[in-house]
C-alpha cells in the first residue's frame, strides 16, 4: 500500500516539475490547479499521531482529491481518501458545495463512504 501511494504522489511531482522547468512550459496551458495538502494531528487523549496527505486537482469549481493518513504510531498507512467537491456559487458572497468521500483501508476494502454539503459565506 505504501509503495502504490508513494509511486503515484512521485510521479505527479516529479512530471509536474519537469513541464515546469522546460522551455515553453506546456504545464501553463493545463486548465485548473494542483495542490500538495497535508495535516499532521495528535490526539491527546488517544495519544496517537497521524499526518494526512495527498494532491488535489481543481478546475472550475470541481476538485479531486487522493489523500492517504499515515499512523505514525503503527508506521504505517491506514486510510486512503478519494474525494470530489463542486463549488456553486450562489452570489458573489455565498458559495455551496456539494461532496463525497469514498475511504479505504490500506487493503483498498471500503471503510466508509460520505456524501455531504458545505456553505460558505464570506462577511466582508
């Protein structure tokens, strides 16, 4: 399970940045954007430690997602997240977003599976 993650967070990185450093950098003329995220918590009551990270792909209002949580305890990954959100925007203030999450455990078997909704209002 490590070596799938770790292998396709590489190659996203490593041709992102080659397209980058190229003359003409064919990277520009991709629509949309590409983030690396992580979050790293520790639960003072669990006394666990787990970090999550993973690469988010956004275009107009869509995002997927792929974010894996490594136990730092276990050494080792225990969920992988897939995620889609679609923000719509209501009004220039007010933004809806609609989205699921499918989780697995490091086997790939199905853990949980999330379809929710989230409202965002900007105050000034």
């Amino acid at each position: 399970m490590k070596t799938i993650v770790a292998a396709a967070l590489a190659a996203i990185l490593v041709s992102g940045s080659a397209y980058a450093a190229g003359a003409g950098a064919p990277i520009k003329n991709i629509p949309g954007s590409l983030s690396f995220n992580t979050e790293t918590e520790h639960s003072i009551e669990k006394e666990t430690t787990t970090s999550e990270f993973g690469v988010a792909y956004s275009v107009e209002g869509l995002t997927l997602s792929l974010a894996p949580t490594y136990d730092w305890d276990k050494s080792e990954i225990n969920d992988v997240e897939f995620g889609a959100q679609y923000d719509i925007a209501v009004t220039d203030r007010v933004t809806i977003s609609p989205y699921g999450k499918y989780n697995a455990d490091k086997d790939f078997e199905t853990t949980d599976q999330i379809i929710g909704i989230k409202t965002s209002i900007k105050l000034f």
